[in-house]
C-alpha cells in the first residue's frame, strides 16, 4: 500500500513507527505508573495509545517524506548527463 511518493520505502516507515511506538509505550507507561500509582491502570492506559499513535506516526511520515523541503540540493552538473561515458561506466 502506498500512501504517498517518497524516497523512503514504506516498509522503512514502518519500521521506524514500530521502534519508535515501542520507545513511546515505554514513557507512556512508567509516567502512566507514576501518575496513578496504578500499574494496572498504566497498563490499559500504553496500551491503548500504541495502537492510534503507531498508525498517526505511519501517515505522519509518509506524508513529511512526500515534502521537498529541507533536502540538500544534489546539484545538476554531479549527475550524468545522458549518453555521456559516466552513464555506461561499470556495465
């Protein structure tokens, strides 16, 4: 499923979503624990949210990985030029 055009594959976001998601619980539930002196209640509570902030973080990325903006500048004259000796080096 792709949802935008990138230079990311999909499979690297959600990759990313899923380590990230995992880091997040882990905050989610000590504070959660903290707060309520609950563990039962912090539990319910990471549990919940990893699920809903697991698939925002998904579209979150593709959506940024879809901008232009903040990306260096590849400048033309380091591309090859087509029919030129760098396209066909290597073959």
């Amino acid at each position: 499923m792709i949802l935008f055009r990138s230079r990311e594959a999909p499979t690297r976001s959600l990759v990313k979503a899923i380590s990230w998601r995992v880091l997040g619980s882990i905050d989610t539930f000590v504070l959660s624990w903290l707060f309520t002196g609950n563990p039962k209640a912090a539990g319910a509570i990471a549990s919940t949210e990893v699920v809903t902030k697991m698939v925002l973080y998904y579209v979150h990325e593709r959506a940024w990985s879809g901008v232009g903006w903040g990306f260096a500048v590849v400048p033309e004259e380091a591309a090859p030029t087509p029919g030129t000796d760098a396209e066909t080096d290597g073959q």
